[in-house]
C-alpha cells in the first residue's frame, strides 16, 4: 500500500512540512512522485519514518539519525531492540521520580517524613541510572568499575547544596560554550581557558582523583563518541568540539 504524503502526515502525526523538508535533506525520500508533484510512501518508507521519530524522541539530531539508519549495516530489529531498551531504562528512571513525588505528597500531607536529602535521593539516583544506561560501558572499561562507582557515590551521597552547585556549574559549562561557538572563540583563549577551568571543578566533585591525562581522555569521548557529542551539541553544534580542544591545551597548564 502507499500513502500520499497526506496520508502518511496524519498516519505518523507529523506535519506535511515536516515530510517535505525530510525529503528535502534525503532523510526520508518518497517510494515516488506523481507528475502531479504529489509524493506516495510504501512500506519501507514508512518502517523509515517510524526510526525517524524514535531517534528523534531519544534526541538525536537529524544529521546523526540520517548518518544511522543509511549506514549498510543497519540492522532495523536490532535499532528497535535498542529503542525498546532504552525506553524500560527510562521507564525506570520515571518510576523513581514518580516515588520521590508520591513520598513527597504524603510529607506535606503530614503523613510520614521525608529529609532534604530524600527530596533529590531520585533526582541523582535519575542521573546515575541514565549515565549508566549511555555511557557505563565504555567509562567503566576506560577507568575501571571502581573508579565509576566511587563517582556514582559521590553523586547519590551529595546534600542538596552540593547538588544544586553540580547542576549549576554543569549547566554554566553548557551555556559558556554555546556563547563560545557563536562567538568563534579560539581553544586558545582565555574565554576557553575559563571554560576548562569550570569543567574540572565539575569533574572534580564526583571524581575521587583527579588527572590531565584522564581530563583529556575523557574530552576525546566527547567528539569521538555521538552520544556524549550530542549531549554537548544539542542546541549548538561545535560545542563538544571546542570543549575538547580546549581541554587538550588547557588540561595541563591550569
């Protein structure tokens, strides 16, 4: 069967316009197009789209999805076994919010007591369990399985106000660069120098020990590997890159 692109818009919940600029860019080409100028979608189109909007629901940007699903190799079951798997891990990180919520409800209802480390125990436990669920294999064969549980503690031991300056400074870090990307700032720079500086103090409080080589080690994951490129690239390309060149110069002369 084949759909027009009206059809497929209402099918999928996405936009004609939305189709069109897929079509536009060859992330999603229709089956054909009439003389008439109307696109028609068959099957595979359509198996295609529905791997567009999970990539696009788990954050990855266009340009990435596109690089992923026409590499070769793609193995569509396995893409949504993937999806399939990510999404009962963040199932499980919706659960331990939900509890948090429901524990803090019956506190304020004067029903039982909750501490000020209870009322952010789920946001850092969310935290853990989604660096884990990304990036755990490959941090914990780089630095081993002590080196990561010692900063899974450090995280879930903090009280609320180391808490809230981790997610400050995490969140500064990120803005700096995307100011630094817009501005065209040389890794270099002091204005770069500032950012690395912030970002080993951000490192610094989960990590037992710090080191250069594990500093630049770390920052070659953020351009080498898409899933922490796109945790820093998300709203701005070019930050995962400028952070790591940046760490590379800096790392050792601060």
């Amino acid at each position: 069967m084949a759909y027009s692109i009206t059809e497929l818009s209402d099918l999928a919940g996405v936009s004609t316009r939305t189709l069109r600029y897929y079509d536009q860019i060859g992330l999603l080409k229709p089956l054909y197009v009439k003389e008439t100028g109307y696109r028609y979608y068959g099957e595979e189109e359509v198996n295609r789209l529905q791997q567009i909007l999970f990539y696009r629901a788990r954050g990855f940007d266009l340009k990435t999805i596109q690089h992923i699903i026409y590499q070769d190799n793609f193995d569509i079951i396995q893409a949504l076994e993937e999806h399939l798997q990510k999404l009962e891990e963040e199932r499980k990180r919706a659960d331990i919010l939900i509890q948090t919520v429901k524990q803090t409800i019956s506190c304020m209802k004067g029903v039982g007591q909750m501490t000020d480390q209870e009322k952010f125990k789920g946001f850092k436990e969310k935290v853990v369990q989604e660096n884990e669920a990304q990036y755990g294999k490959e941090i914990r064969s780089q630095y081993g399985d002590e080196s990561v549980d010692a900063a899974n503690k450090q995280v879930l031991d903090m009280t609320k106000e180391q808490w809230e300056s981790f997610k400050k400074l995490e969140n500064e870090i990120k803005e700096k660069l995307k100011e630094g990307v817009n501005l065209r700032i040389e890794p270099e720079s002091n204005e770069a120098k500032e950012i690395v500086k912030l970002h080993k103090a951000w490192l610094c409080m989960t990590w037992k020990k710090y080191t250069v080589s594990a500093h630049q080690g770390v920052s070659q994951m953020y351009v080498l590997d898409e899933r922490f490129k796109v945790y820093y690239d998300e709203e701005v390309e070019g930050c995962a890159e400028l952070l790591n060149k940046a760490i590379l110069y800096w790392a050792d002369k601060i």
